[in-house]
C-alpha cells in the first residue's frame, strides 16, 4: 500500500478530512510544528484517501500528517496539500498506523524529518507506547482485525495481544506518567503485580533514573513491600492441632459423665420418691408440740432447717 503514492498533490480543504486515528501531542512540539509551517511553508503534503465508505463523515479521511494538519487549522489556512490516494477506510487506518509504527521504530526516517516540527530531530516526534495501544485499541474498534495488524506490522499475534492489554491493571495516575515514555510491553506484567500507589512510586522511580526496562521494574517489583503488591496472599494462621492424648482424655471424661447422667436419671424416680415420704414424716413431727418444743430448746438450727424441708420456701 506505501508504493502506490501520487506523485501530484492536490489542494484540499481543512474542514473535509477527518482524522480516524487520533494521536496524542506534547503542545511544546505541536507550537514548534506551528512556528516553522508559519516560518518556512509546508515542506511535504500531508496523505489522504478518499471517504469511499457508505458511513463516512468527510469526504476524505487522514492517512499521514495529523500535525501539519492541525497547524494548518490553528493558522487559518483553509485548504492545505495533500497527496490523495484510493483505499477504505480500513486500509486507511492500516497505512496511518504503518507509518506512525515507522515514525517510532525507524531512525532517521521519513516520517520523522518531513513530518511534525521538520527540526530533523527524530526523537521528539517518535510515538510513545502509551499512544501506540490507544491507537491500535482504536483500530480494533473501528473493526480492523488483530490478524490483519499483525501483518501489517510484521508481528505476531501475541504482540499485538501484548499492545492491546497494555495498560489493563495499572492505575490512571500511572498511566498518566507514562504517556510520553516509551516501554516495552513486558513493563506493565511487573507494574500489574503493584498496588496503585506502588505503582505511581515505581513510574516515578524509572523517571528520575530515565530507565524503563523490564530489568529495572522486576528490581522494583522485588524491593516492594508484601503488603504493596497486588498479588500478595496474606497466610492464614495455622489451626492449632488437638494432640491425639488430649482427645482421648477428653472422650473419657465425656463417657464418664455420660454414665453419670444415666446414673442419675435412673435413680431419679425412687429418690424423689423418698423424699416426698421423708418430708411427710418430718412434716409429722413438727406438729408435735413435744417434739418441736425440745427442738426449739436445744437444736435451735436444726428446726430452722426442718421447718425448710416442709415450707414452701424448699422446692423439691
């Protein structure tokens, strides 16, 4: 799809191209891009295609040049060149993609020199990690499929599996500081094992040393405190085990108590029995005046405890 670009640039209008993949700009290199378009003129067209599909919104649809783009807006300019080429909307996103990929991995490049600030520093315009999964997420969901990115980017499928689930689990404020950076895919399987706030700590951490290696985030992870880490499974304290020699002293002791009862139970009805008789007798006695008048002379406390036996305050 590169190789068939026209040769003859066309002047279109500002307001008729729309810009299927947006991409994120740090506004010091969008006021440079500005300031030499201003300056110096457009040095390279920017690349279109035709809205051939029945949905479109314009009647053409961004390939490559957002920047020159957008500072042509923010002058005034109403139309702007551009190189028009034939392909759907989903070629379109594929080319546009293609080339910010080259924008990143090749240096010097075209993209690079001719494109954004023309300052013919490739650092500064090269797309960061962070902007790449948005713009690949976007891809997808405008219903390009992963297999077909793969191709065209030239990788496997879990590379692109890799871009797509690349910020799953890692905290907004994280992500915030790494939107400019870039990073391999492998950083966020050590971030994902943090805590939020570790999280913030070890991106902050990579900034100050300038280092975004997977080497340097698996330190990290390391140095984090168990508590800090989002995989970390507190150990449940061990049930304390009964030795075998004091449950056996225990089953004797209930099997003792148990007979106890039974004992009891069966002997329940003759003893309540004897009671009742033995209450009668007492009863008896203390209604004779002889009896309770010897009691009262000698065994004072003994009567009091009789005249308990028979009154209701003893409850059999």
């Amino acid at each position: 799809m590169l190789d068939d670009m026209p040769e003859a640039a066309e002047m279109i209008a500002v307001d008729q191209i729309e810009i299927l993949n947006s991409r994120d700009r740090n506004l010091t290199v969008f006021e440079e891009i500005v300031e030499n378009i201003k300056t110096i003129g457009l040095k390279k067209p920017i690349t279109v295609s035709k809205g051939r599909d029945s949905d479109a919104t314009s009647p053409y649809i961004l390939v490559c040049g957002e920047g020159r783009l957008n500072a042509f807006r923010a002058l005034g300019e109403a139309e702007i060149p551009a190189l028009v080429i034939d392909v759907n909307e989903e070629d379109a996103l594929i080319m546009s993609l293609a080339l910010k990929q080259l924008e990143r991995d090749v240096a010097p490049c075209l993209i690079s020199k001719d494109d954004e600030t023309y300052t013919y520093n490739h650092r500064i315009n090269r797309l960061s990690t962070v902007q790449e999964h948005y713009m690949i997420r976007r891809a997808i969901d405008r219903g390009v499929s992963k297999e077909r990115l793969a191709k065209a980017f030239d990788v496997n499928l879990s590379s692109i599996n890799r871009c797509v689930s690349l910020l799953e689990g890692i905290c907004p404020k994280a992500v915030e500081l790494l939107k400019d950076r870039q990073f391999t895919p492998g950083l966020s399987r050590f971030l994902r094992k943090m805590k939020a706030a570790r999280q913030v700590e070890a991106v902050e951490l990579m900034i100050a040393g300038n280092s975004f290696t997977e080497a340097h985030a698996s330190a990290l992870l390391k140095a984090t405190k168990p508590e800090q880490r989002s995989d970390y499974m507190a150990k449940k304290p061990k049930k304390e085990q009964v030795p075998l020699e004091r449950i056996v002293k225990l089953e004797k002791e209930m099997d003792k108590v148990q007979a106890q009862y039974q004992s009891a139970e069966e002997s329940y009805g003759s003893d309540l029995l004897q009671l009742t008789a033995a209450r009668g007798y007492i009863k008896k006695l203390l209604h004779n005046e002889t009896v309770k008048q010897f009691l009262t002379d000698h065994e004072a406390e003994i009567l009091i405890q009789l005249n308990k036996v028979v009154s209701n305050e003893f409850t059999i």
